[in-house]
C-alpha cells in the first residue's frame, strides 16, 4: 500500500478536527486515520491503516461496499454519498453500533483516487432530538387532551395551531383555521380591531390581555355567538413573537351564574312575600324586629310595632301560658327551641292561628336574652279541619245532619226507654225541579225545606238529610198518639207551595215510619224500614206510610225478582213455550203465542205476570222483548232450514217498548239476518200501548203493517176500549180478555162479549177468544161470530220440542 503523505497544515487540520478523518485508496484500504477517528471508533491508527475499511461498518454495509467501490471506479456508476453525505451506521471496536453522518469526498493525487470520510457523531444529536421529539410529543398529548380551546397566532395574527379542544369549541376543523387570521373566530365587532390590537402591543409593550385573562365574545362556525375566558401568553422563538391563547368556554358557566341569579332573586320574591311570621323580642318580650309579613297578615303598621310586647297581640286567653313558657325558655341557660300554637289577634280583632317556634340565642354576645321566633299562619289550616270536622258529621248544603251524623247523635241519648219514630221523607218532584230550573234552585228549595222541617221539630227531635232529595227525622215520643197529628201537620207545612222563578211550585212528599223498639233496636235498620215504608207508599200513592213487616218482605222479593230476572237474561235462563191457537168452527191450527216461562233455581218458578211486572218497572221490558222476539225467530229458522212449516208465532210487547222507535229496525235485522218472512211474527200490544197515540207507536204500526207483520190488541175489555180509538188503528185482530169468556158459563158478560164482537165486525177487524176451557165456551163464542180461540180446551202451552214433534208428525 501506497503512503499516504499529508501537508504541515493539512496535517494541523486533520489533527485538530473534531469530526472523524478517514483516507481510503481505490481498494477501500484505510491509508490514513485521524486521531479523532480513533477516538470514534476505538482503533488505533496503528490497527486501522492497511487495513479494508468494512471494518468500520455493520452489516449490510460490511459485505456490501466493496462491490459499491467497484461498481463506482470501474463501471463509472454513480456514488449515492460522494459529494452529497448521507446520516449511516458505524462501528466500534467493541463491536457497538451508532449513529453518525457520513461525508465522502474523492481526490486524485499522482495519478490515484483517494477517498476523504468525514465521520460526525450522532449520537448525542439523536439523543437530544429524541428527548425533543418527546418533550413535543408530550406537549401535543397535553394540547389535544386539554378540554379548553388552545390556539397559537404568530405576530400578524395568523394561525400556527389549533388544538382538539379549538375545534370542539368553535366548529372548525384545524385545517380549516390554521393559515387563516384568528379574527376568524371573532364577532364582527372585535375581528375589525385584533389586527391594530396586535400592532399597539408590538409598538408600545402594553397589552390588555396578554397575561391578564378576560371574558369576551366568539363566535361559533354556525355564526352564533358564545361567551368565553381568553388567556393569552406570549413565547419568543426564532420564529418570531407566538401568541398563545386558552379558550374556556363560559356558556355553562353563566347559565348556572344565570340560574343562581335567578335562585336568588326567587329566594328574595320568597322572604319577601311569605306568609311566615318572624321576629326578637328582648328580654321583657318586647318586639325588636318584625317582618313584612308579621305586621301585614296582622293589619298593623310595622313602625308602630317595635317597641310593643308581643302579649298585646295575643289572645287573652293564651297570654299567661306563652308568658310563662318564654320565661322558661330564658331561664334555661343553652340555647332552646319550644313549639305552640297561639291565637294572635290582628287590628280588628280577627283571630289568626299561628304555630310558633320560639327559640333562644344564649351564648351569642350581641343576643343576650334575646328570643326569637318564626311563626306560620295556619288559620286557614285550622278553618279547613274545624270544617272537615263539620262535614263528618253535617250537610254541607242545608246543615243539617248527615246520616253519619244522626246515628252518632242517635247513640248518644240519655234516655235508652225512650220511644222514637224514624220518619224517611222523599220529596220526590225536586228532580223534576232540578231538570226544569237547574240545580241551583233546586238546591234553594231543599235548603228552604231543610227550615221548614226544623221550625216544626219539638225539643230532642233531631233531622238529618242523607242526600238528594231525601231527609230523616227522629222524633221522640212521650205518646204514640202523637206522632200522626204531627206527621199530618209536618206533610201539610212540607207541601205548601214555594214561588221559585216566579213560578208558584207546590211539591209533594212520601214518607215512610218505622218506630223504635217497637220495629228494630237497631238503628241503621230502623231507618232502611223507614225507607221501605216510604217506596210502598208511593208505590201505591199514598202521602204516608207506617212500618210493617210484610212491607219489608214484599221489597226484599221484589229486589230479589230483580237481581235474578237480570242473572236469566244474561244467562239465558229463561224458557219460551207456544200455547196453540185455532179456527173455532174447523178447529183448525192457525198460529201460536209465545209465552215465557222463569224458574229460578233460589226464587222457583216465577208467575209471568209478576216478573213481567218487575221488568217494566225497573226498564228491564225492552230487553226482555228483546230476548223472546230473538229466542221465537231463531227458532223458527232452525225449523225452516229442518224443512219444517209451522204456523206463525204472536210474541207480546210491552208497553214503553212499543214506543221505542228502534223496535222496528231491530225486528226488520233479525228477520234479515235469519232469512225468514215478515208474516212468520205477529206482536200483540195491550189497549193501553194503542190508546198512546204517540207519533212514534203510530209510526211503529204502520211500519209493521206495510211489512206484513200483524198486530193483536191483547186483553181486550180490560182497558178503556172505545171504538173511535179502535177506528183510527192499524190493526188486525183483538183478543178478548179470559175474564170474559170463563164467565160465560155462569152467564155472565154475555152482552159484553156479544158487544165486543159487533165492535170488531163493524170495524172489520177478527176476534181472538183467550181462556176456552169448555166445549160450551167454544160452541157459544163460534156462534156469537167469533172466529179464533186458545185455552186449555184445545192446548196448554208446549214445550218447543213438542211443537217440533207435532210439526214433523203434520207432515
């Protein structure tokens, strides 16, 4: 190997460098090692030159840059680090690796390439640069973790960054922002004067925010603006000036700060308008303070308070007991707290009930055997329990007893062997009077009532009104012969008339009597025998009514008809039979009746007429017109669609039904919806329905008329017969009353019989004999003219499967 020979001064500079110096020949030969290299690498300059210069480097640059050097020299391929320098990897001669940056430089010197390395150490720069990029790595953690908005501006304004926070704040994305002046985010009025702000600042070093922090407007992406606190520091670097800014978003702050202001203004509205009583009073209870509220409710003036004891405003019934108690609340050494309730008494003596709470202030240097109290008003309070109490046991309307209020009364007698009568009054038109004039007269007539019956009651006599229109009285008795002068004289004075909207009234009542003990010791059911006794008489229209047993049997068989007829119909416990009906000279079947039949498995069998009865008086008619017509024609179709042609079935309507407009529409759909023929039902309606007159009953017969539906009168001569009502009706038969026809064989009614017939004829309408029991019956009625007839004589009513068994056997 050729030597390498350096100047005086190259030699001086290569040994005074700080950088590594390596010399290469053209065969990567180390020729010349610099005492620095050395010191970089931990060889002697000894142990390197001569020797390849891979030993300097890791692999793959080790087995890699031979070839690189030859591909250089001898294919002229170019260098990728001469003459440019490049950051690589060295080694050591402890074998560790580092970094440094490379600088390669070529020379010919006689003829022959050299190579010049230039060696820097990087490993304290790319430890420095590390700890840099952490320290900033750190620093963007903390910007974008911050929940404010962290904005920088250089010193025109413009914007360097824009944390995560910014964004979230104002709308923006950061590269929406960064590059773009901060008046961007400004309201209008402050984005025209940021610029001049920042050139005041940078002339005169006076800034009024910088370092200061205050409270402005922004404004969001959307235009809307929003209160915000802006801090802002300033940062010399070789930039220039930085300005950075901490936005804290107000919004919520000063809605709470709202919020609180409106709390507290609420808290004042509060303290100055309630209705609680506060005050001191000194050491001889004088007043020392008092509130708005104390001297209001109290009507007195509050300047003319202070000064006076507090004893002057409160009852004087109740003085010396408060006296005594604030006494002893001085007395007790530690502060304390009593409790009461005291009548104050306001500027004109009106009495307000307040509960008090007066407590001590012992142990306070500037309250020294002072007391003081806070008061509430429970006047009202008070008011409204003293008349809840009131109305457990009295009528609100006329204040009179209620009946809970009676019975206690009742307990409470002295005289257990006294005699009594309990008299339950109805006055049964009110109703009426309500529906007329409205419930507030109504309610006048009651109250005026109420007086009536109280200026007639003698001493001990007690009158309760139970509700509605009803009122009870007990009325002790020193002789039973002196209840019904009084009861006659109460019903006279009760019943004179009353002049109600202008209108002259005369009202009419019941009553019921029951007597005690003669009836009952009990009185809850001396006053349900009272009042059994009253529906009997007006039942039977009468004014008064005494207790009797049988009165109360008759009521309980009739609710219990009731209750159970209800349970049949619901429960299809009710049972239809057809009673034949027959052409008298042929003996001929032409039709059938449709009777119901009840028996109830408690009551038994139930007499139709009697649960008839009850139906029309408790609105059950309608819906037991309903159920017959409905269990008639579904069974007539199970006949027709069987092949069978029975003969067409009369069904009796009651009286209100007849007048119900909706009858026909009901009978019209049931027929439509079986696919039977009108002239498959007859309806029979008593004298007293076709005596009504009503448009809807005439509109009600013509329509069935026109639908082929025939009607009957039932029980013909029972009623108000006439033939000018009989003239103008559009019916087809009349059937004469059984009473009738079985007196015909003691020769009885024959000449109203014989009447009833020329009737018809003359009005050419047929006759229906009910009741034949006898062959002489229906021998005289044929040749009287009658035409038709049932009874016993022919069939008794049959069960419907018979019917069937007998249609099947016709043929």
């Amino acid at each position: 190997m050729e030597t390498f020979q350096l100047s005086q001064l190259q030699d001086a500079i290569v040994h005074s460098a700080v950088d590594a110096i390596i010399v290469i020949d053209q065969q990567g030969l180390i020729c010349f090692f610099s005492p620095s290299a050395e010191k970089l690498f931990g060889y002697s300059a000894a142990e390197c030159v001569g020797q390849n210069v891979r030993l300097l480097m890791p692999e793959p640059f080790h087995g890699e840059h031979d070839s690189y050097l030859k591909n250089y020299i001898k294919d002229k391929k170019p260098a990728k680090i001469i003459g440019i320098g490049r950051d690589v990897q060295g080694k050591r001669k402890d074998g560790s690796i580092f970094p440094m940056h490379l600088s390669v430089g070529e020379s010919k010197t006689n003829g022959k390439r050299y190579f010049v390395g230039i060696c820097h150490d990087l490993t304290a720069y790319q430890a420095s640069v590390k700890a840099h990029l952490k320290v900033l790595s750190v620093q963007d953690a903390l910007l974008e973790a911050a929940v404010d908005g962290i904005i920088s501006i250089d010193e025109f304004g413009i914007v360097q960054s824009f944390n995560r926070g910014a964004e979230q704040l104002f709308g923006y994305k950061k590269q929406e922002v960064i590059g773009q002046n901060v008046s961007m985010l400004m309201t209008q009025q402050h984005a025209g004067q940021h610029d001049s702000f920042i050139d005041n600042y940078k002339v005169s070093g006076k800034a009024k925010i910088i370092g200061i922090g205050r409270d402005v407007q922004a404004q969001h992406k959307d235009g809307s603006v929003f209160p915000m606190h802006l801090s802002v520091g300033e940062s010399i670097t070789e930039q220039g000036r930085i300005f950075v800014g901490v936005c804290h978003d107000l919004s919520e702050f000063k809605a709470v700060l709202q919020r609180l202001i409106s709390a507290e203004q609420r808290y004042r509205d509060i303290v100055q308008n309630q209705k609680e009583f506060i005050c001191r009073l000194s050491k001889n209870s004088r007043l020392t303070f008092v509130n708005n509220a104390f001297s209001r409710q109290l009507n007195q003036q509050l300047y003319q308070m202070l000064g006076i004891s507090i004893f002057e405003f409160i009852h004087a019934d109740e003085r010396h007991s408060v006296e005594a108690l604030l006494t002893q609340l001085r007395q007790g050494g530690e502060a304390q707290t009593i409790s009461l309730s005291v009548r104050m008494l306001g500027a004109d003596n009106a009495i307000h009930w307040v509960d008090w709470t007066f407590s001590s202030l012992a142990g306070k240097a500037d309250s020294t055997d002072e007391i003081q109290g806070v008061g509430i008003d429970i006047t009202e309070q008070v008011k409204a329990k003293n008349h809840a109490k009131f109305l457990t046991s009295f009528d609100s309307l006329t204040g009179l007893l209620n009946k809970e209020g009676l019975m206690e009364q009742f307990g409470r007698r002295s005289d257990a062997d006294a005699v009594y009568a309990v008299l339950f009054i109805d006055c049964h038109r009110f109703r009426l009077i309500n529906e007329k004039y409205g419930y507030e007269f109504g309610d006048l007539m009651l109250i005026e009532a109420a007086h009536r019956l109280q200026s007639l009651l003698p001493g001990g006599a007690l009158v309760c009104r139970p509700g509605a229109d009803d009122f009870i009285v007990l009325l002790p008795l020193a002789e039973r012969s002196e209840l019904l002068p009084f009861v006659y004289q109460l019903i006279e004075q009760c019943t004179e008339p009353y002049w109600l909207a202008q209108e002259k009234i005369a009202p009419s009542i019941c009553i019921g009597i029951s007597m005690f003990p003669d009836d009952s010791s009990q009185f809850t059911e001396l006053i349900q025998q009272a009042e059994s006794a009253m529906f009997d008489a007006k039942h039977q229209g009468l004014p008064l009514r005494l207790y009797h047993e049988d009165i109360h049997s008759a009521l309980t068989r009739r609710l219990e008809l009731e209750q159970g007829l209800r349970r049949a119909l619901e429960h299809n416990l009710l049972t239809v039979v057809l009673q034949p009906k027959y052409r008298l000279l042929t003996e001929q079947l032409i039709g059938y009746e449709a009777l119901v039949r009840w028996h109830d498995a408690a009551l038994g069998t139930v007499a139709p007429d009697v649960f008839v009865a009850v139906a029309e008086a408790v609105n059950l008619g309608k819906k037991l017109d309903c159920w017959v017509i409905n269990a008639v024609l579904q069974q007539l179709s199970e006949w027709q669609q069987a092949g069978l042609t029975p003969q067409a079935v009369a069904v009796n309507i009651t009286s209100k039904h007849f007048s119900d407009p909706a009858l026909y529409q009901f009978i019209m759909d049931k027929l439509q919806q079986l696919q039977l023929a009108p002239d498959c039902l007859q309806l029979e309606i008593t004298e007293g329905v076709a005596m009504d007159k009503s448009p809807t009953t005439l509109a009600n017969l013509n329509a069935f008329r026109r639908a082929g539906i025939k009607i009957a009168i039932d029980d013909f001569g029972t009623g108000y017969s006439s033939l000018s009502y009989l003239t103008s009706l559009p019916i087809d038969f009349i059937k004469i009353d059984k009473t009738f026809v079985q007196a015909l064989d003691n020769g009885h009614n024959l000449s109203l019989v014989k009447a009833m017939l020329a009737m018809a004829s003359a009005i050419e309408v047929e006759v229906i004999a009910e009741g034949i029991e006898t062959p002489s019956q229906q021998q005289l009625l044929a040749t009287l003219g009658c035409q038709f007839g049932q009874g016993y004589l022919y069939a008794k009513p049959t069960a419907l499967a018979d019917i069937e068994q007998q249609l099947i056997a016709a043929g």
